[in-house]
C-alpha cells in the first residue's frame, strides 16, 4: 500500500511542478493541485485500508481489558484446585 502512496505523491508532485512552471500557470493553482489531487485522495486511501488494522486492534485492546480467554475456546482455569472432602 505505501508504493501506491509513494507513486501517487510523486505524480502530484509532478503535477504541481507542472501547474507552477507553465507560462500560464500560477503558484496557488500548483498548491491547490497538489492538495487536491495529492493528499486528499493518499489521505481518505490511507485512512480506509487502515480501517482493518484499527478495528483488530481495538477488538485485542477490549480483550485485554475484559479478561476475555484469547480465543483458545476453553474458559479460563483456576489459580486453585478445588478441594474435595474425603469420606
């Protein structure tokens, strides 16, 4: 996924570059260019391909907080063997 943010910021850049070096272009336009056509779109990309990461470490956060078992199906043993009473 970072090779897609890398090439992508890198044509953004090219782009502004292009705005803001052209006879007919201006500096605002290369920054609105880069903005809008650069970290906007890496930005909202970045944000919803994390949306996984975030929601598993969330779930491993409230795990841990509750004292759930960790997923090995059994319950939880005592630290203490029961004691029976003999006959």
């Amino acid at each position: 996924m970072y090779l897609v943010v890398i090439a992508w910021m890198y044509v953004a850049v090219m782009m502004a570059v292009a705005e803001a070096t052209h006879p007919g272009g201006t500096l605002l336009g290369a920054v609105i260019t880069f903005v809008l056509y650069g970290v906007g779109p890496v930005a909202l990309l970045v944000y919803l391909m994390g949306r996984p990461a975030r929601r598993a470490a969330r779930a491993r956060r409230e795990a841990a907080a509750s004292g759930a078992p960790d997923g090995g199906g059994k319950a939880p043993a005592d630290a203490v063997a029961p004691v029976r009473k003999e006959p």
